[in-house]
C-alpha cells in the first residue's frame, strides 16, 4: 500500500523541528569531594558587623559567588546583610584563608609619638621666622616690603586680622615667614607662632620705642627658646631714637651686640624698603649657625596656622611642615579631623604635588574645618587615620558632655555661694584663628567679679541653632566677619537674643569691658533699613557694575552704607554710588520692588549676593 502524503504549510513562518536529534549526553557533573584549598597561605582580617560584600572583596570574590556560597550553607542573604563569624570563617577555609581579628589600632600612642630619625637622613631646611611686635609698629609693612606685594592694604583698619605664612626666596635660599598680628587680643596666636618659629623679629618702632604688647611678644620669644632679631623700624621719621630702643630692650634682657651683648639689632625703614637686605643677611647668618634640619624622607608632621571654610573648596587650612615630606594623595589627622590631601598651594595660588620640611602650604581635603595651632601628622593608611580622629571626637564629646552639664545646672540654678557672675557669649567668624583669638581675650576679662563664659566658638554664618543655644544659655552671639540672614535676625528678635557684629577684634574687648564695667552708653547705632538681593549684573564701560535687585526687606535709600553679604559672610563694607528706578534717580526704594544700583569702589558683584543697607541712628543716653 503506498505511504500517506505529507501536507506541508505554504505559510514560510510556520515553525520547523530541527533535523538533529536533541542532544542528551551531557558531561556528567563531578560529584567527587574536591580537595580543600591550602589554609595559611593567605589572611583574612575580620572586622566586627561585616557585611557580605565586604567579605567577598575581602576574600576576592564576586558578590555573586559570595551569595552562592551562603546559599548552599543555608542562609538567604542580600549583599548589605552582617553575617557572623562563624559563617565566615568557614567560607574562608574553603577559599584558603586563614582568619585573624582585626587588631584595634592603639590611637593614643599617637598623641605623643615622636619618631627618631636618622642622623643620615637629617638636611637643611629653611629657617621659620616669625615677625612680632607692637600693634601699629610696621610688622605687616616690613613683610609687604619683603615679599614686594601689598597685603597691608588688605586688612580692616590696617591691622592684621590673620595670621599669614609666606616664602621668599634669598640668594637662592627660601626664607619662611610668619606674620602674627600685634595687638594683645592675639596673644594665643603669636604663642602658636612661637612654637613653630626657628628665628623670631621683634619690629620696634624708632619713634614709639617699648610698648607693652612688645614685652608680651618678647615674653613669647624667651619661652620659645629661639634667636631674636630686633629691628628697629621707622627709621625715615625725624623723632626716631634707636638708642632709646636700645636701652629699654635692654632693660628686659637684649643686649645690643654694639653695647657687647648677642642681640643682633637692625636699623630699619619697612615704608622706604631701607635696611632689609641687612635683616635678610642676619637672619640667614642665624641659620647658617643653627643649623636647622629636618628629615625629609619620613611622613610630615607640623602645624596648623590657620583654618577656615571655603563655599567652593570646603574646609581649608594652612600648614607649616616641620619634618617630613607631604604629598597630595596623603591621609592626614589634624586634631579630630581627618581627611585625604586633595589639593596644596601657596599663597600665590601655585600648586605643588608635595610640600617639603619648613614649607607653608594650604590644603584641601579634610572632613572638617580643623583648629588654629592643632598638630598634624600624615599616614598612608586610611584606617589609621580615620581611627585616630574618631577616638579624639570621642574623648573631646566626653569632656564636653561634662562641662556642659555643669555650665547648664550653673546657669539654671546659679552657685548659691559664689559672689561672682557670668556673661554668656557665643563667638561667630570667619576663620579659626580669629575666633581662637578673641576666645582667648574674651576669657581673660575680669571686671569687678564679672568675668566672660565661651558657651560656643566655630567658624561659619550664625545661624538658628546659634541663637536658640543664646537664648537657652541667656548668652550674647558675638558676629567677626561674618552676618546673621534675615530669617536668624526674626529668630533673634522674637527669642530676644542679642546679636553683636564687629570686623576689628580689639573692640570687642572694648565693648564687653564697657557692658561689665556699666559705661557702655554708645553714641550712634547702626538701624538696618533692608536687603535687597543681586538678580542681575550688568557691566557699564567707565561706570563699572550694575547689580540689578529685587528688595526683599524695607527699603533701600541712596544715602545709606551698605554691606555686600555672600554666603552670609561679609566681603564688603562701604557706600552707594548710585540707586536707580528704570532709568531715574530715586531717593529710595520699598520692598517688592526692583532697583539698579552700584557701589563705590566695587565692582565684583555677583548673582545672589545679598545687598545689606544701614544707617547710623544717634541714641539718646538717659
């Protein structure tokens, strides 16, 4: 009988079972026992609440082999889950490891760790030399004539505010120099410069001869142990006498090498750049003498000048190393901070990929804004690093714990034996040193059993939690540079705390001394009368800049002073030039509307900055 036909689709889509047979001969799975890795060959450190992905990178796996591995033991866990010791230990035998417990890093051993370096090792560093003196005495001016740059101008009231660490270069040789401001509200900063000093200059103006804060700054120098040079400036003045600089210096113990003693003293003009080759030629004769050294092949170790917040760069600080070579890339402790250098310059704005033993450098990278005269030391490792500076936090939390507790219960319920009382303030500012400083003058304060109670100093805008601290404690916020924003101001009013802003730190101590003694009865107050934000720029030839604003409180009038807020920090004071509606002039401008207007003498408005008027309203004195 003839075979049946095959009915075939015409649809060329329709499906075909393949010609092959399906392929059933798999390679049977090796279900023999596999020898176990050799143990001992490699380690694995365990850490406490490890989770599985770090022990998977901890072991070379993937996260997904890791999760298997865990399965066939029988334990369903996601890539963040803890798992016990036990667990790992035995998947780390399986993959040849042999497991030991972290060993916790003793921290405290470097609070006081001195490494001793190799006489061999050891090379001449440049010497780090200090300039103090006098307020008013020509210190910021013999540097500015040093380094043929103009940073006195730059400084409210002529007087320096910051400290500053620069380099010049001498016949080849860099010198460092330290500038310590003069007045005696800074005595904690120039103690931190005598630390780090090799070579101290006491600037001694020709025609003021020996001021008290000179005495001070001399006092500093001794308890540093270190060479002093005096230079006696101001020379070019008609009423300069040297001999009477002489012999009152003389009288605190330097003996003028021309009266046979082994004070060098140098005659000197900072105004008409006179005399300084002969300073430079005696400061490196001094070093030459000492022979300062350093080791520049072991991790840097030196010191915090200075400290602040940058909004572009975050926390920076400017460090002198004293030994040591410090590279970008390097872990650092300051204090209880910590962090990665990510980036080091001068003060010319020039990067540097490493900073070598006596050289000021200015950092970025670390977690938080560190302290004024803190050490800082540099690791390799991370861990070390970041150990160190929790362990610190954690004994400084402790202390405070402890202090506040007290302070609180005293200002709730008083000493009912003490005769003695307390004016609460919080300090404010723009950079660590300044605030150290006017801490440091505040607590010093003794007037007729009153005397001054830190609550809190740090650096930044005051801020809410700032005045509801004040109003808790019954405390003052003291303001350095910085600005409180509108909504802090409301806060302030409704909650009645007292806001104080200065840009000059002695007088602040003048203030406060006032208010303790009962004499502080001023003459004129500053009234704000609004802000008014920076929407728009406009750039004018021969005029200048146009800020276009919106006044979003009060009103702005064309007489008033004004202060240019940016980040609630205050980077410049001065007058209106102009204040336009549309085209014409106006006397004023009310809230809600908008205004041009310009500034005298400043054109680096930007967008968002904040306009701040004021105007001096005489105070009646009952």
């Amino acid at each position: 009988m003839p075979a049946p036909k095959r009915f075939t689709s015409n649809n060329s889509n329709a499906k075909r079972k393949p010609d092959v047979k399906k392929q059933t001969n798999y390679p049977k799975r090796d279900v023999r026992p596999v020898a176990p890795k050799p143990i001992g060959e490699r380690i694995f450190i365990y850490k406490p609440e490890m989770n599985v992905a770090e022990v998977a990178l901890g072991l070379g796996l993937s996260n997904a082999a890791m999760i298997k591995k865990l399965m066939q033991l029988g334990l369903m866990a996601s890539i963040n889950q803890v798992i016990d010791r036990d667990t790992i230990e035995v998947i780390a035998l399986d993959e040849g490891y042999k497991v030991e417990d972290e060993v916790i890093t003793d921290v405290t051993r470097y609070d006081e760790m001195e490494l001793v370096d190799d006489p061999k090792d050891m090379v001449k560093r440049p010497p780090i030399v200090t300039v103090m003196g006098h307020v008013d005495h020509g210190k910021t001016t013999l540097l500015d004539a040093i380094r043929k740059s103009r940073v006195v101008e730059g400084e409210a009231g002529g007087i320096t505010q910051h400290i500053g660490a620069y380099q010049v270069i001498r016949n080849g040789e860099p010198i460092t120099f330290i500038d310590t401001p003069g007045h005696a509200a800074f005595t904690e900063m120039r103690a931190r410069g005598a630390k780090v000093t090799d070579i101290v200059i006491l600037v001694v103006a020709a025609d003021d001869g020996v001021m008290p804060q000179t005495i001070e700054a001399l006092d500093h120098a001794k308890a540093a142990k270190v060479p002093i040079v005096v230079a006696v400036n101001k020379m070019d003045k008609a009423s300069a006498n040297p001999d009477l600089v002489m012999k009152e210096l003389s009288d605190h113990g330097l003996i003028p090498e021309a009266w046979g003693g082994k004070t060098p003293f140098v005659y000197v003009s900072a105004l008409k750049k006179q005399g300084l080759e002969e300073l430079l030629d005696v400061v490196q004769l001094i070093s030459d003498i000492e022979e300062f050294k350093a080791n520049p092949k072991r991790l840097a170790k030196g010191t915090v000048i200075e400290a602040q917040l940058d909004k572009g760069r975050g926390a920076v600080a400017t460090l002198i190393v004293e030994t040591g070579t410090l590279h970008v890339g390097d872990y650092i402790v300051i204090g209880n901070t910590y962090g990665k250098v990510r980036t080091m310059q001068d003060d010319l704005k020039k990067r540097y990929n490493e900073a070598v033993p006596s050289q000021p450098i200015e950092i970025t990278g670390l977690n938080e804004v560190p302290q004024a005269g803190d050490i800082f030391m540099a690791f390799k490792d991370e861990r070390v690093t970041r150990d160190i500076a929790n362990e610190r936090q954690s004994r400084q939390k402790d202390t405070e714990s402890k202090s506040v507790k007290k302070t609180s219960l005293d200002s709730m319920f008083g000493e009912m034996e003490s005769t003695e009382k307390e004016l609460n303030i919080i300090i404010k500012g723009d950079v660590q040193g300044s605030i150290e400083a006017l801490k440091g003058l505040l607590e010093h304060i003794d007037v007729s059993g009153f005397h001054v109670n830190v609550v809190r100093y740090s650096v930044g805008a005051i801020t809410e939690s700032d005045v509801t601290l004040a109003s808790a404690s019954k405390a003052i916020v003291i303001g350095f540079n910085v600005r409180p924003s509108a909504a802090v101001k409301q806060v302030a009013d409704q909650q009645g705390v007292e806001i104080r802003l200065y840009n000059i730190i002695y007088r602040v101590q003048e203030d406060i001394e006032a208010a303790l003694k009962g004499m502080l009865e001023p003459t004129f107050e500053e009234i704000v009368t609004g802000t008014a934000e920076v929407r728009d720029i406009f750039k004018v030839s021969k005029i200048g800049t146009i800020a276009g604003c919106y006044v979003t409180d009060g009103l702005i009038r064309r007489d008033a002073l004004v202060r240019v807020l940016r980040n609630s920090i205050v980077v410049y004071e001065g007058k209106l030039a102009s204040l336009k509606r549309f085209k014409d002039d106006a006397k004023e401008v009310k809230y809600g509307y908008e205004c041009g207007l310009s500034i005298e003498n400043f054109n680096d408005l930007k967008v968002g900055d904040i306009i701040e008027a004021s105007q001096m309203k005489e105070v009646e004195v009952d």
